[in-house]
C-alpha cells in the first residue's frame, strides 16, 4: 500500500483570476473531460514550489463564453481576496481517479517521457542464427511533447521526440507508431521515408 506522499497527481486546470464576488474563480481547462469534474469533490490547489493542498469543491462550470475556461468553486474561499490568493494554481485531481480512455487513446502526460524506437519494416523471420543488429530496434529518442493541430483544425497530433541529432516530429498515426507501451513507457515506431528531412 503507498503513503500518501507517493500518490499521483494530474494537473486538470490552472486558476487565472477571481471571478465573481463570492470566491469564484477563473481557469483554463486543462483536460479533455470537463464533464467529469463536478463528480470529484476532494481536489488538491498545488504551487509552483510544489505545495499542495486538499480542497472540497463547491461548484463548478464550464464558461461558455470563453472556450476552454471554466470556473471553480471551493469551498473556504468566499471573497474576491480569497479567490486572488488562488491565482496561478494548478487544480489537480488524484492519479487514479482520471477518465477511463478507449483503446488506442492516451493521456498527454502517459506518453511525455516514453523512449522511442524504430523498428525494421520488413517481417522479421525466426530462424536458429542469432538476431541480426540490422533487425533490432534502434533508440531514437524520448518525447517531449505532444503537438496538436490548432482548434478546428484537421490533422494528427505530433509527437516531438529529443534525438541525439535534434528535435524529430513523429505524427501519431497508427501506421507510423506501431506499438504503443505506456506502462513500459516505450513506443515502436516505423518512420516512412523522408520524415527525418522534414
């Protein structure tokens, strides 16, 4: 069983201003399924030195009049002053309490840090001689981000892999990433010709 100090946290939203009068406040979304949140009533405000605290939620919508913000409130904050002490905070929720994805879908940070390999594209064939070093997967690098397509956009999210020879942009397309292991943090990846020119 883990002690509290070794739980996980991810970030679902960061506070930029009081809004209203009664403690209310402004914040970006950070998440994909804003719906979720008003489910989750234990949250935790975390600081830039890393502090953080548990709060109860109060209430929560999503702002529609400004895409992508919403408005939290917690309860004990019941003043704009409250609400402004707030300001730059990230809203986290614990680890195992994050939506439920289908398959073939990953979380931004599940996939930042997962180390990259290109595999060979041709089937390998077994035999009795040991693995050619042709035919092993070759260590490309880590991702460091993930890329997306703006709002409205079509297009595939990109992968942006730190290499030995510079940054590489690998979209995230089932043809190209062939095997996606978040658990291993590894992806196997067969990159088609003149990716690396680009």
């Amino acid at each position: 069983m883990s002690s509290p100090t070794e739980q996980k946290y991810v970030t679902v939203a960061r506070i930029q201003r009081a809004r209203g009068n009664k403690g209310e406040v402004a914040a970006e979304l950070l998440t994909d399924f804003p719906e979720r949140l008003p489910e989750i009533k234990e949250m935790f405000l975390q600081a830039e030195s890393g502090a953080r605290c548990a709060v109860s939620l109060r209430n929560f919508w999503v702002d529609r009049n400004h895409p992508g913000q919403a408005v939290f409130h917690f309860d004990g904050v019941n003043s704009i002053d409250d609400a402004e002490k707030l300001r730059g905070l990230a809203v986290q929720i614990p680890f195992a309490q994050r939506a439920v994805l289908p398959s073939g879908s990953y979380f931004v940070t599940d996939l930042i840090g997962c180390s990259v390999f290109e595999v060979p594209s041709s089937p390998q064939t077994v035999n009795s001689s040991p693995c050619s070093l042709s035919e092993a997967p070759v260590f490309l690098g880590q991702v460091r981000d993930v890329f997306f397509p703006g709002e409205g956009q079509p297009g595939t999210p990109l992968l942006a892999v730190d290499t030995s020879g510079g940054e590489l942009l690998v979209p995230l397309a089932e043809d190209i990433c062939k095997r996606i292991e978040v658990a291993a943090h590894r992806i196997e990846v067969q990159l088609p010709e003149g990716l690396r020119d680009l």
